[in-house]
C-alpha cells in the first residue's frame, strides 16, 4: 500500500508527530497494558479529521484512529501527538510481553534479536513522546515549537520556492505479514522509501521470526535488516520461515521513520502483525477427475472434478480455474465440451484446471490438474454434408449448427 507526504501533511506530522501501526485482526484485546477505547487526549485539528474520514478512517480516541489495511487481515492504527504515541506504547509493551512470552530455557538468538529490535522501536517511540511533551521537535540546534502550525506552513511555502518550484514527490511503502505457507509458520516483512528531489532522510528497520513444533521436534527462524540512514531512497527486508505442524508463532514487524531536511519534519511509520497457534501448514489440496475427455463428432460430452482438503484451519473458500480463468467456487466442477463443426482429423488439446483453496488463517492450498481434451474428426471434408447425412441420426447439435 502506497502513501504519499506532500508538504502540508508533513507539516502536521511534525506538529502532531504522527506514527502508525498495524495489528492482526487490530489491536488484541487481551494484551496486558491495552489501553481502553475512551482514553482522553488531544486530538489533530478538525481539517485533519476530516481529511482521515473521507480516507476511511474512524476515531477511536481524540488521538487515535484506525481502518482496516488493504489485502491483509489487519487495523492500521494511526496515533497522534502524546497522548496517542503514550496509547501505542502501552500497545506496543503488550506485544513485547508476548514476545517475552515465547523465550524458553534453550536460549534462542533469533527471538533475542527480534525482541531487542522491538524494543528499539519503543524507545525511538518513546523519544518522540517526551520530545513532543517538551514542546519541541529538537534536532542539533534547531527547534521548532509546537503549535507553530502557521510559521511552519509559510516556512514550507518560501522553502518551496527557494527549490525553484521543485516538487518532491515522496513515497512511503510498509509492509508486514504471518501465517503459514507450505514449511510452516511463515513472517515476511518490507519497507521502502522513494523520492524524486534530495530534501529527505529516511531510516527504515524490518525485523521478522518464525517458530513451531514438529512432534517433539522444535524449530526457529529469524531475521533482521537495520541499515543506515540515507537520503533520495531507502529500503529494507526481512523474512523468516521454519517446517512445523503444531504450536505455531510468527512476527513480522517493519518501520521508517522519514524526516524533511529543512524543517526537520519526522513521521514515524510501523507495521507488524502477530499469528499465534494457528494451523502451521495451508490446507493440502487434490483435485480428482478425469485426465482426457473424448468429445464425439456433430456430438457433446462432460466432465467434471472434485476436489478434497487436508489439514488447513475450516471453513475453506474455492477458486476453480480452466486454463488461467475462473470458472467456478464451489467444492467441485463441471464442464461440457461440445464439437459441432468437427474438422476432418481429430484435435487435441492439453488444458489445464487449477484450485486454489484458502482456509480461515487466509493460508492458500493450490493443486492443478492436466486434461487432454479430443475432438474427433468428422472424416468429411464438408461439414454441412456430414451433418445432413447424420440428421437421421437425431443429432442434438442438428439444430445448433446453420448451413447455407
């Protein structure tokens, strides 16, 4: 999902120090230090509001809001000034506490990374908040007050002029992700950060683990990218996958944090999402069937396929697919292959059926199928001719097929 800061929306992220983050299924209920919904706190201006409600957003809180993240089974969760970066600590310590959770007495480095990264995270948080309660954003020698909405807008309009009319067109990408794949529980995680003009600084970091259990069996993966800071374009990745059947975790997690040259504009933007104790492997899909379909000529035939599933958590969603086309939904298939004006040879053709079956964890299964389909040849040379002399033979195609 692409975002784009334009100069006025930075502006507001410097005077409310806006930062987001994304949870699965939004933020968990029953994670200790969850803030409740009605937490007091200083919300953006009201122009600000409505430019979130028009975008799909829904206030939670005066400093919070949040709306469901495209193509993932998430909340965005957007918290402004303070008191929203104080509700996102407490939410980000539940989650730390989770991944504390999961540490056992066989020392794991790859949890113990992904861990300290987490907490990297909390404290540049952390930063911010006690930066905004001062009343400033500080950077070197240079302050900018806060509440200094107008000077800074006008400060942005003359350094826009300064660029000769330079438009900065800056592009903000996070993503992260969990759940199983066909090893097991699987956490993948990008960030990346473009711009056409060299007035901004961006520091991205992306973290991503992955845990489970095979019998007795246990297995872990992690990874992390933290690179440095750099200006025009930055980007980071990171994935981590094991083989399991049982007990699975997963994290990914991945954030940048952009600041604007001039007016030391910050935005702090997170990611992650969480899977826990869900069924490691996608559900196992076979489609049953036949392999070659012989279609008589001036004549029709059917065929049809059906499909069956193992393991993969209940209720399941089906995408039948004729060569690269959807076709159907349903747990099984049908078609029926007509040859109403058969050629003189026999025709062949390889087709292929595929199903894809997504589970209730969004795990997809796909099996494909190959089918020969036979058109036999009429012998003739003149179709019309053939299927004159056929008529007797009650064709059902007789009234489908027009001959001069």
């Amino acid at each position: 999902m692409q975002k784009k800061l334009d100069l006025p929306i930075v502006a507001f992220l410097a005077l409310w120090l806006m930062t987001t983050v994304s949870f699965a299924q939004g933020p968990p209920e029953d994670v200790p230090g969850q803030p409740p919904a009605d937490v007091p706190g200083q919300g953006p201006p009201q122009e600000v509001i409505d430019m979130l409600t028009e975008r799909g957003w829904r206030q939670v809180t005066p400093a919070v809001f949040q709306r469901p993240v495209e193509n993932n089974p998430s909340y965005e969760t957007m918290a402004f000034g303070a008191d929203g970066l104080a509700w996102l600590l407490r939410v980000q310590e539940g989650q730390l506490q989770l991944l504390e959770s999961y540490r056992s007495d066989t020392f794991n480095p790859d949890l113990e990374d992904v861990i300290a990264g987490h907490v990297a995270l909390m404290e540049q948080n952390a930063q911010l908040m006690l930066d905004e309660i001062r009343g400033s954003v500080a950077h070197g020698s240079l302050r900018v007050p806060s509440g200094s909405l107008p000077s800074l807008l006008a400060g942005l309009d003359r350094e826009a002029a300064d660029k000769s009319g330079v438009s900065c067109d800056t592009s903000l990408h996070r993503d992260a992700d969990s759940g199983p794949t066909a090893t097991g529980p699987d956490a993948d995680t990008s960030v990346s950060f473009t711009e056409t003009c060299s007035y901004f600084f961006a520091d991205p970091y992306c973290n991503a683990y992955a845990e489970g259990w095979t019998g007795t069996t246990f297995s872990f993966n992690g990874q992390t990218d933290d690179p440095p800071e750099s200006s025009g374009s930055a980007s980071c990745s990171a994935a981590a996958s094991v083989s399991a059947t049982s007990s699975c975790f997963s994290f990914g997690e991945a954030q940048i944090t952009v600041m604007e040259e001039v007016t030391l504009v910050t935005a702090s933007i997170t990611h992650y999402i969480v899977k826990q104790n869900f069924t490691c492997r996608p559900p196992t899909v076979t489609i049953s069937g036949p392999t070659s379909v012989w279609v008589p000529a001036y004549a029709c035939a059917s065929a049809s396929w059906t499909s069956s599933v193992s393991g993969g958590s209940a209720p399941f969603t089906y995408e039948w697919k004729y060569d690269g086309v959807v076709v159907g939904s349903g747990t099984s298939y049908a078609r029926t292959y007509c040859n109403s004006f058969p050629t003189f040879n026999d025709r062949f053709f390889s087709d292929t059926i595929t199903l894809n079956v997504t589970d209730s964890e969004a795990a997809v299964g796909t099996d494909t199928h190959a089918v020969s389909v036979i058109y036999e040849g009429s012998g003739c040379s003149d179709p019309c001719f053939c299927l004159s002399a056929a008529s007797a033979d009650e064709s059902p195609l007789d009234k489908q097929i027009f001959c001069p």
